[in-house]
C-alpha cells in the first residue's frame, strides 16, 4: 500500500542529508550515469601521479570510491562545508588523504606547481586561475562537472519560468580554462534523465542538492508538493534531466 502524502514528506524532511551520499534514495529514484565511468577515469589517474589534490571533495565519498590502493603519496582534498568537512576527515584520513577546510573562493591554500593532478567531481564554482596555478608542469586537471540546464524541470515546477545560463556550456568552460592557459585533452557532454517514484525522494533530493531550488523548505511548499504527489500517483514517475561533462585538461610542460 502506498504511503500517505503526509507520512512520505515527513519521513523526507527529517532524514539525514550530511555527505553526498543518495542511497536512502534505493528504489524511490533513479539516476542515469554517464558513458565514461568518472570513478574509474578518477582510479586510473590517482594510481599513475604523486602528488593529487581533489577539490570540493564534499564528504569525501567519491574520492574514497576510487580506493585507498591507488592513492598517491600525497593526497589532499579541499572542502568548505563545516558538516561534510568532518565527514570527510572521519572517511579519508584513515586512508591516508589530507583534508583541508577551505572555502570556496581563491586562493587555493597550495604553492605554485604542488600537485600533478587536481580533480573535482560536480564542484560548485570553478577557480580556472587557481587550477592552473597549483598544477605542476605537464599535470592534468581531471572533473566532471554538472552542465547548464540541469534539473531545470525541477526548478520550473517549484519556481516558475527560468531564465537559462550558459556558464556551464562545455564550450563555454573550454574556452575558460584555455584563458587559464590550460590545453583541453577531452571535452564530452552527455544529457540524462532522473526520476522520482514518489514525492518523499524529491524532498530528500532538494534538501540535498540545495541549488536545485534555493531557499527550499517543505512547508513554504507543501501545496506544490502536494500537486507532485498527485502527479506522481496519476503518472507513476517525475522526470528531469541533468547534463554531465567530462573535462580533461594539461597545463603545457615547462619548456
């Protein structure tokens, strides 16, 4: 038996949301992911470097996924949220990864040529500049960053109409981490679909993700959950897509 409108937006508004992790979302909403694999792509590169810096790291989960074996001599990772800043010192410590609490604005904490290579799956803001700066000669910026348009079906059920930038178009960050004196090695977009099986998962999702709809809180949206709700029952699935891209890019070796 289905679970009333009330006890699914409850149950969703009081769980847990620390870290970056989605599994309370089992069977409630699914996520397509991208062609390439970004943890493998991330393994591969942390076995084959010395010195690794994993920026917007958030609790820490990804980076772990790529496994403890393939972690380089120095391995560090940044993060500016206070909750997911202790969530990942308590995950990625005891497997040798620094983590530093930095917030998100230049400059990063690092000297000049620190670190071979700087990945970021997903992060916020982009500090192209920084990027640059912090990487050695020959070393390669690794990332997975979310695309423009991304869940704005989301965005226009809660918040009406909106208005759509290009900032996180894969041509448009090219060109910017080519201005940072970058070389782009790959740039692929792929779009993808999300759904959710009942309104409880959107909750949870908009607690979590809270760029989605700033400012979100269950009561100012009770009434719109409520239609989501209907709309789910009647339909049997929320959907939106996302856009994903694959960034790899080296900063020339000294000459």
């Amino acid at each position: 038996m289905e679970k009333p409108f009330d006890e699914l937006v409850d149950e969703a508004a009081t769980v847990s949301v620390e870290g970056w992790d989605f599994s309370w979302l089992g069977g409630r909403a699914t996520e397509e992911r991208p062609s390439w694999g970004y943890q493998r792509l991330l393994s591969e590169k942390l076995a084959a470097t010395v010195a690794a810096l994993d920026i917007q790291t958030g609790g820490g989960e990804v980076l772990a996924g790529a496994g403890a074996e393939n972690f380089p001599r120095t391995m560090v990772a940044t993060e500016g949220w206070p909750p997911n800043v202790a969530r990942a010192t308590a995950l990625l410590h005891p497997l040798g990864a620094v983590v530093v609490a930095d917030p998100e604005e230049p400059p990063l904490p690092f000297a000049d040529g620190a670190f071979d290579l700087v990945t970021s799956r997903h992060p916020t803001t982009v500090q192209w500049a920084e990027i640059a700066r912090v990487l050695a000669p020959g070393g390669t910026y690794l990332a997975q960053h979310v695309g423009s348009g991304t869940n704005v079906e989301i965005g226009e059920y809660f918040l009406g109409p909106l208005t759509r930038g290009d900032g996180r178009d894969p041509a448009v960050e090219a060109d910017r981490a080519r201005a940072a004196g970058l070389e782009i090695v790959q740039c692929r977009n792929e779009r993808l679909q999300l759904e959710f099986f009942d309104v409880g998962a959107m909750v949870f999702f908009l607690r979590k993700v809270i760029w989605t709809v700033p400012g979100f809180a269950v009561e100012r949206y009770r009434d719109r959950l409520r239609d989501l709700h209907e709309q789910i029952e009647r339909d049997g699935v929320f959907r939106s897509t996302m856009s994903r891209t694959l960034l790899e890019a080296r900063k020339p070796a000294a000459t």
